[in-house]
C-alpha cells in the first residue's frame, strides 16, 4: 500500500535516537510514513486521540506497519451504518483507507 507522507528528517533523527535509547532498530522512513498513514486514518475515522494508541495497538500485536494499516479499511466500515458498509462493498472495493474515509 503506498504511503502519502514525507517524513521530515528531524522527525526521523528524533525517532533514531529514541529507537536507540530503548534498544530497537531504527524505523525506515517507509515505515514511519506507513505509521504515519495509519495514524490518520485513526484520526480521521475517529479522534485524534486514536493515532498514537493504534500505532501502539499494532506494534503489540506484533504487525509490521503495512500489516496494520491494511487492516484499517475494514475498521474504517464497521464503523460506519450498515447501508454505507454495503454501497463501499458494491463500488468502492480496492479504495485506499483515506479515500474509504472521504467516500463514505
């Protein structure tokens, strides 16, 4: 799934060095810009307080961030009324979890 944010190196720079003080590897910047992705579509789907604590969700259960942000169309729909859930089934099938999110 392609990603649609540039991450900023000192974001980047930021994150290395805190990856480094609770010793894990470092992130790519593909995978920050997946998490990031995620992190919107929680927001958007939701609250802005969903973004960080479903990035957290994801890395406890172990899912790569692609993983995780694969799985967002479905929640995006379960959350949205039966009638709705059905039309996106019918003609929105292969939409990326934002355009679920600005369709619906």
């Amino acid at each position: 799934m392609s990603t649609s944010n540039d991450v900023d190196p000192a974001a980047l720079d930021w994150l290395g060095r805190f990856a480094s003080s609770i010793g894990v590897a470092p992130l790519t910047e593909s995978d920050v810009s997946t998490l990031l992705d995620l992190a919107g579509v929680a927001a958007h789907a939701s609250h802005r307080q969903a973004a960080p604590v479903a990035c957290w969700l994801a890395a406890r259960a172990g899912l790569s961030p692609s993983a995780a942000l694969q799985r967002a169309p479905e929640v995006v729909q379960q959350g949205l009324p039966p009638r709705r859930r059905a039309a996106i089934r019918r003609y929105g099938g292969g939409r990326t979890p934002f355009e679920l999110l600005l369709w619906a």
